[in-house]
C-alpha cells in the first residue's frame, strides 16, 4: 500500500520488463577462482531483461586505477565479463561494504549503470527498494561508525591518495582483522525489521531486496511488506553456496541453485 506522499529517490523504470535477476555478494577475489569461474559461467548463459548487482561483486576494491596497473589483471577480467553482459541488457550495480570505492571510470569499463543506496524500482508488480543491506544493520553500532567514517569523502580522498601497493597492503590488513573478529563473534547482527519497514513506507514500495547478510530468506514485514535476502556467492564451500533471485511476470519472485543448474 503506497502512501499519499512519498520521498523521493533515484529511480529505474522497468515497468516494460518481464524478467529482472538480482544478485549480490559474490565477493570476487583472484584467489577464489572457482566462484569467479561460476560466476562466469552463470553470465555467459543468463538470460534476462535486467541484471541488479546489490554490492560487494568484488571483495575488495582499492581504487579505479587497479585496472591500469599491472596487478589489475582478475579486476579487468571481470570487468570483461561484465562488458559482455551489459551489451545483452542493462547491469545496475550498487556499491556495498567491501567495493564502495568503486568510481566513474571503473563503471565505464565495465558498461555498469551505478544505482544509490537506496534505490527504487518501478515494475509491473508496483515499486520495489534495492539496498546493499549494511545500512539497515542498525544494532552493529562499531560497523554503523565505521560505516560513516570511510564513506566520508575525505576520508576517501585521503585513502584513494596513497600508493596503489600501500592501499593492497591496507585491504590485506583489513580483511585479516575481519575474519579473525569473526571467529570471536557470537551475535549475528541482522537487519533491523523495523527500519526496514520505515524505509519501504518512506518511499512508497511494497518489496525490499538486498544482501550484506548472507542469509537468504523472506521476512514479512506486514501485510503489504516483504524482504527478500539475496544470497553470498561461495564455490569453495561446503555445500557450495552461489544462486541469484530472479522476478518473472506471471511466476512472481523464485531462486536459482546455480551451482547445481
């Protein structure tokens, strides 16, 4: 149920579409070849009128420039198949936690039209959000400051300024402090529902789809209200883990197994 007066946001019309596939998540990193190699695969055969990447396609992303340097060489693969995929239709892509970084000119070599967080859009089943995730994590208070601090552009410019190998080392350093504090970790923080909700009322739409939690599911939220939560993407895994979700007129929302498509 949309409201009388909604906010406003950046908008995708997709009214004239029948078929829309989501995904996100796949952290997609040199050294976990069999996800990059899956999801390449899955690119090449899919067939759809619009594909929807909800943030944190790569596992870290250091800055544009890593596609002109030598140690570029996984970044432009991707962004070669992601060219391929934008010349069969459109790919929106919304940066998440791990690749916010991500800028104008890597958008260009990839073909990807860059979507906000959040974002709404307008289907034949009526007006849906997509969001990363990460800001409706509200109760992870550490994250929620951390959260603000590196997407101040300050803080970027600051960042982005470095030497090309410091910024590696950085990431390096960050992500072996992730995974070591998740190993101490015995909360799992959620989106919050109820800011969920607002967010959907806020802006007039009756579906939100993101990812960041790695926890697929379908939560109501009220009568009117649903969350669809897209899945991580792991090959390397046991059972491997890798699907997107997909909208077909007349079918309504379904989930792809594509490890085992």
């Amino acid at each position: 149920m949309k409201p009388a007066h909604v906010a406003h946001l950046p908008r995708v019309e997709a009214s004239a579409w029948r078929h829309l596939t989501f995904i996100s998540d796949l952290h997609l990193q040199a050294s976990q070849q069999a996800t990059f190699q899956l999801w390449r695969q899955a690119m090449q055969s899919l067939q759809t009128d619009a594909l929807f990447i909800l943030g944190d396609l790569f596992e870290v992303w250091v800055g544009d420039d890593i596609l002109d340097a030598p140690e570029g060489d996984f970044e432009r693969q991707c962004c070669a198949v992601l060219c391929e995929m934008a010349e069969r239709c459109p790919v929106y892509w919304m940066v998440g936690n791990r690749d916010f970084l991500w800028g104008a000119n890597a958008a260009r070599q990839s073909g990807m039209q860059t979507l906000q967080d959040p974002c709404v859009v307008e289907t034949m089943q009526g007006r849906w959000l997509l969001s990363h995730g990460d800001a409706l994590c509200i109760a992870d208070t550490a994250y929620q400051e951390f959260r603000q601090q590196v997407r101040a552009s300050q803080w970027q410019s600051d960042f982005l300024s470095k030497p090309l190998s410091q910024r590696l080392q950085i990431a390096r350093d960050l992500r072996a402090q992730s995974e070591a504090l998740k190993q101490t970790q015995t909360a799992w923080v959620d989106v919050d529902n109820a800011a969920a909700l607002d967010s959907l009322q806020k802006y007039g739409a009756s579906v939100l789809i993101h990812g960041h939690t790695h926890q697929p599911a379908i939560h109501t939220l009220s009568d009117y209200h649903q969350r669809y939560v897209l899945s991580d993407w792991d090959a390397s895994a046991t059972p491997a883990r890798a699907e997107w979700l997909t909208w077909q007129m007349g079918q309504g929302f379904s989930r792809q197994d594509i490890v085992s498509a």
